[in-house]
C-alpha cells in the first residue's frame, strides 16, 4: 500500500468522530479526521450541556468540544478541514476525496452528523444572513412589515409562518408538493389569515437579489417579491455522497449499521448522528468508540 | 476605540455561546466599548435593522456586520475585533 495510507479516516469531527479518533489513535492507528465546517460538530451550538457524564454542574457545548478536540490532539490524529466530496470502496482499501485531494485507508468511520436540510437552491447559500433565514422565532422580528416566504410542509413550518405573520406585512407559506397535512390545527387559521398565502404545490427554485433578498423564483416560473425567506425543513442525514457510493441507508437517509457499527460495506462504519439514533453527545460518543474499535480489529485483517 | 455590537435575542438557542464568547472578548478588550443589542425590545430591532442585521446572532464592529449566525469561534471574534482596530 502507499506510504500515506492511513489505518483509518474518520469522516466527521463531531462528538462521534473525535471519540473514535481519540479510540483509534490512542491504539496507534494511523488517523485521520476529515472535517468540512468546524471542528465540534453541532454541539458547539449546544449553550449549556447538563446531562454529559463526568460534569455534574455542566458544561458548554465548545468547551466540551475543545476537550474532545484537545484529547484527539494528544493521542496524535491528524485533524484535516476538509470537505469530502466523494468515497469510493476498493476493497481493502478505501478513497476519500476532498475539495483538497484525496486520501486512502483501510478502514473509513463516517460521523456525518445530520444538518438541517437545506433548500439547495441556487442563492440559498449566497443570501444566509441576509434574508435568507432558518430560524423564524429568531429572525423573524426583523422583517416587520415586510414580505416574507416560510418553506416547508412539516409542522414546525407551519408554526412559524403564523409567528412570522405577527409582524410582517405578507407571509406566502409554500409547502411544497406534498402540502400540509391536514392534522395541522395552523392550518385552517392560515386560511382565514389575509396576512397568509398558502401556495399549494408550488416549490422555489431559486432565491435572487442583490445585496439581500429580493425575491423567489417559483417551479411554475412565476416570480415573487421578498424581502426574506425562512427555510424551516425537516432534519435529515448529510450523506448523499455517501448514498451515490453505496452505503446503505433508509429511506430518511440515515445510515444502516450493524453491532458493530459496520455498514453494509465491510471496513465501513457509521457512528453518531449520521445513523439516526440516539442524537445526544453520550450516545455518539459511544457508537464512535464501538466503531472504532471493531474498525481496529478489522483493519488488523488488512494486509 | 473601537464599538462591537453583539445582535441577539432570548429566544435564539444559539445567541447564549455566542454570548459567552462576546463576553470574554470584553474581558480581553477592556478599552474597547462591548455592547449587547436585544433584538427582542423596539430599540434592538430598529438598531438592527440599520446596519441591515437580519439574523441573531450578529457581531459589528463600529457599525460595519463581521459575524453572522452561529457557529463562530473565539478566533474568528478576536479576528473581527482586531481587525477593526489595525
């Protein structure tokens, strides 16, 4: 094998992924760590952690990560902030390829962590912050007396286009295809709102502007006028890439393991949020070890 | 001198570590005037809405957004601050 194969490569550096960095480095596995956002994961957004064992007045969610992180260092991984772009099984050996280049290893953990969805449309990246929204109890006051799209067709989407519409001066609720679900109590409220429009079966396409948000492009190629849009979709696995390559998921895109934490590709394994269970720091943190430690056996086997 | 501006609001989950971090900075900067601007009461939004500030948290130094959202870090504050003062 080359030279700079590692042992393993751990997609990842939430609780997940730096739990089994600390486990396989400190078992002298050459390791390395892929990280594309910051390094912590989504507990750095944690404010305050109050059920982490070994804490008992609690802790911050980026002081808990700079330990992890600190801990990962000591034991000698290799922390790399890159974005993986796509995985490819060869069978003893695995590729990981990033914006930056790739990178080769026996073993691969994938500590994807999940994200909320996006809308993954274009302007949606360029206009974060300024207009485009994912949070509408939190933004929401500044688009008082302006117009204003809410995203989504899941309840919580529902709640905030009535929140939003207490102050802005017109709230288009798009839903999205499949609509909403008629369980939804906002729902007849949003009809009798003249503040609301519901667009049923209309989707965005595109969010254009110049320096903010200007307004939407809808599937129908019909245009709308906004000064904001809030995007407020379910939660979903980050693992698309990973999809296109063949591991196996569900139909909500989290990824299938077994005992062992061992996808359905031998010398792959999926800890943490990425598979869907569990969804707190103590759970993450033990699937991490539990993948690498059968990833350390495995790659044993490696020749 | 330099003002630096942290936009958040009480219901925001993300605002309290950024809370954290824009006070430590504080503590860092004793010259340097560090303000909380609550975008929950009239006067936080119409202060926000002025520089343009459309989401919590927001970090602007002398009038001018550096940070928006939430992850940032204590470098990236210290950065923003420094900056600003270079």
């Amino acid at each position: 094998m080359a030279e700079d194969t590692y042992d393993v490569i751990i997609v990842g550096g939430g609780p997940a992924g730096l739990t089994a960095a600390i486990y396989a480095a400190r078992h002298n596995l050459k390791t390395l760590v892929l990280e594309g956002v910051k390094v912590g994961g989504r507990a750095l957004d944690a404010h305050w952690i109050e059920n982490y064992p070994g804490f008992p007045d609690g802790i911050s969610g980026p002081d808990l990560m700079r330990r992890f992180i600190d801990q990962v260092e000591r034991f000698g991984a290799e922390v790399r902030h890159e974005t993986v772009i796509g995985f490819s099984d060869f069978g003893d050996l695995k590729m990981v390829s990033t914006r930056q280049g790739y990178h080769q290893a026996k073993a691969v953990i994938l500590a994807t962590g999940v994200n909320r969805k996006q809308l993954s449309v274009p302007g949606e990246n360029e206009f974060k912050g300024r207009g485009v929204s994912y949070c509408a109890v939190c933004d929401g006051p500044f688009f008082k007396g302006k117009k204003v799209a809410v995203v989504g067709g899941g309840h919580e989407a529902a709640h905030d286009v009535e929140i939003v519409a207490e102050t802005a001066e017109k709230v288009y609720a798009i839903p999205g295809k499949k609509g909403y679900s008629d369980d939804f109590p906002e729902v007849q409220r949003m009809r009798e709102n003249p503040r609301i429009e519901i667009l049923d079966g209309r989707e965005i396409t595109e969010i254009t502007g110049s320096d903010l948000v200007q307004g939407v492009r809808l599937d129908d190629d019909s245009q709308l006028e906004l000064d904001g849009v809030f995007v407020i979709l379910e939660r979903v696995g980050t693992s698309g890439i990973l999809q296109e390559a063949g591991v196996a998921t569900d139909e909500g895109g989290c990824i299938l393991v077994d005992d062992n934490g061992m996808t359905n590709i031998k010398g792959v394994y999926a800890a943490g949020d990425c598979s869907c269970w569990g969804m707190q720091i103590a759970t993450a943190t033990g699937m991490g070890a539990r993948a690498a430690l059968a990833a350390m056996k495995y790659v044993k086997t490696v020749k | 001198m330099v003002k630096v501006e942290l936009f958040c609001s009480p219901v925001c989950p993300n605002c309290p570590a950024a809370r954290r971090l824009f006070n430590e900075a504080a503590k860092r900067h004793p010259g340097d005037e560090f303000v909380e601007v609550n975008t929950y009461t009239e006067a936080g939004i119409e202060r926000g809405m002025s520089l343009r500030v459309m989401a919590v948290p927001t970090v602007a130094v002398d009038g001018e957004i550096k940070l928006v959202g939430w992850p940032f870090d204590e470098g990236d504050l210290e950065k923003a601050v420094s900056e600003a003062k270079s």
